[in-house]
C-alpha cells in the first residue's frame, strides 16, 4: 500500500468508535430502560462450571470459515468436553448440527437484523428493504431459501432454547429479548464498555446509571466479547478460537464485506475504495485473506485486550486474519486432543 493509502486506511480505523456512539448512542440507552424489567440475573449470578467444563473452552464465532472448514460438525465429531460458547451469529448453525452451546454472547443493538440468528417471526417485514444477509457469505444455505430456513430456526430454537445460557447485553433490541424469552434461554446480563466510563458524558455510565450491573469489554465485537467473557468471567486457561477470521477469503468481492456500502458513504464514492483493504497469508496453507477497517480494527482491539491477559488461546480457524505469534495457528483436531 502506498503511504497516502496507509494514512487514508488509518484515518478510518481512528474514527470507527465514534461512528459506532453515532449510530447507535441513543438507541442503546433506549433499549437498556426497556430491557430494565427483564434484567434480573446478571453474569455475576451464573453458576460455578465443573471441572471439566472449567478446564477448557471452544468459542465459535460466525467468520465464513466456519462453514468453509465444516468447524461445528468436526466438534461434534470430536464429543469434545469442554465449554462450548457461541456468538449469536454461530447459534442456530451449531444446534442444527447437534451442537448444543453452554452459552451464547449477543451484543449488537441493531433494531431488526439481531432477532434473526434466532428466527424472526417479523423477518420478511424486517428484510424487505435490508440486504445486509444477503450481500454476505456467512450463511449460504439461509441465503437460498430464506424464508423456510427461518422458520425451521424458529422451531428448533424454541426447542433447544432451554439448554443454552443467554449472555445479554443490556443493549439487546426487545424483539430479540423477546424470542429469547420464548425460546425459555437461562438470561444473564450484563453492560457493553461502549467508551472510556471516565469521559464527561460516558455512554458507559449512563448505562450503568441505569441499572448497576457488571460492564464486560468487547473490543466492539460479540466474538471478542466472547473471548473477554470466557477469559474474565469464566476464568478458563485454554481457549480455541473458530471463526474469528476478522475478514474475508481472497475471492469474496468486496461488493459481500460487512461495511461496504458505509466505506463507500464515507470516500464518497467507489474510486479509492481498493485502499481500504489489506491482505494476509495465513501460515498453516498459505491461502490469502484480506480484512476492512471495521474487522481490521475489531483485530486490533483484541490483540491490545489479548495482551493482558494469562489465558492461553489457540487460533483453530484454520483462516483469516488473526495471525499472531502470541496466538498459535493450530488445527481444531489439535486444540481438541490437546485439552484431553
């Protein structure tokens, strides 16, 4: 990348908190008083894990590797012991394969999107004029036959609701609360770390004003919110990371990125829009990945919160970005028979 590039790149990366606070500062104090009723256990209430639970976990997050690599099937396979933590994004995949997650992470305000992982009985209304599923390749199955895919999770869900502990931000949206409510999932919750709790007029404090409950760091994303809640929380020593691929395979169009039509709203327009990527070799095959600014700086934001960490995490994604000598790249094969 030329430097002007490199400067052009960085420049977006700075500003995406406070574009974040812009869009959605109101409407997550908003969804908090509304949630207010339904906050009655928090992540300080959640139950001590066994031994065996408490010796390992696997998080699962919702990267197109997920689905590249079969991960969630070759876990069941595997009848690994450990602790199973799912993003919302991941959930639905993981119990239509039998999988049947210790805990699920939810953290996204958005109004309309969010109730989908879990099936949307408004979801044609909610879709109607929203391509954001469909421009991505996260689920290409719920992509073709949206509609009967999104029944079928309605049903499964409200089936297997009840086995998996629901880790809510108190941002959540209230028709997700509310399925999640249908569904009979074991709600614990808790405040996003939206800013800096000591600014003059903290988001933060604001949310907690509204109602004192443990705040938990997410590095702006429910994948690394997943990482700081089994490692803060939970207090488990060895992770495994699947589907944190913070970007993209080489041949996805740029067209099918997460923040497309925003990166271009804000150059004003396709022209310099080749800049605003940058591209990776991933050790263990080779392939190429590239990543946005948005999952460049979600990247970012995890590698800083991973440096403070003791826990020991293990790369088994088998993809992406997420490359670090901290971190190792490692088979999921091989993070499982490691932790027995």
């Amino acid at each position: 990348m030329l430097d002007t590039a490199v400067k052009e790149f960085e420049n977006i990366v700075e500003k995406i908190p406070q574009i974040g606070i812009k869009v959605h500062g109101q409407r997550i104090l908003e969804h908090a008083r509304l949630n207010l009723p339904d906050m009655t256990k928090t992540i300080k209430d959640l139950p001590v894990l066994d031994s065996v639970k408490a010796r390992s976990a696997v998080i699962i997050s919702a990267g197109p590797s997920v689905r590249r690599q079969n991960s969630i099937q070759r876990i069941v396979e595997s009848k690994y012991k450990g602790t199973i933590i799912v993003t919302d994004g991941s959930y639905a995949a993981s119990i239509k394969a039998g999988l049947f997650p210790d805990f699920m992470l939810t953290l996204d305000p958005h109004p309309t999107r969010m109730v989908r992982w879990v099936g949307d009985h408004d979801f044609e209304k909610h879709t109607a004029n929203d391509d954001y599923f469909t421009r991505q390749d996260l689920n290409i199955e719920f992509r073709q036959n949206s509609i009967q895919q999104n029944e079928e999770h309605i049903i499964l869900v409200n089936k297997h609701g009840h086995l998996t502990k629901a880790i809510v931000a108190s941002t959540a949206p209230r028709n997700l609360v509310a399925r999640l409510k249908e569904a009979k999932f074991d709600m614990y919750w808790w405040h996003p770390l939206v800013d800096d709790p000591y600014a003059p007029q903290s988001l933060t404090r604001k949310l907690y004003a509204i109602k004192k409950i443990p705040c938990m760091n997410t590095g702006g994303t429910v994948g690394v919110a997943a990482w700081v809640f089994a490692n803060s929380i939970l207090k488990i020593p060895t992770i495994g990371l699947v589907g944190m691929d913070f970007g993209y395979p080489a041949e996805t169009p740029i067209e099918k990125t997460q923040t497309y039509y925003e990166l271009i709203e804000h150059l004003g327009g396709k022209e310099e829009l080749e800049q605003c990527f940058i591209e990776y070799e991933f050790p263990l095959t080779k392939e190429k990945f590239y990543t946005d600014p948005t999952y460049f700086w979600y990247r970012k934001n995890f590698l800083e919160l991973f440096a403070y960490s003791t826990t020991k995490a293990y790369n088994c994604t088998e993809g992406g970005t997420l490359i670090d000598e901290r971190i190792p790249c490692v088979t999921l094969e091989k993070f499982i028979n490691h932790t027995k």
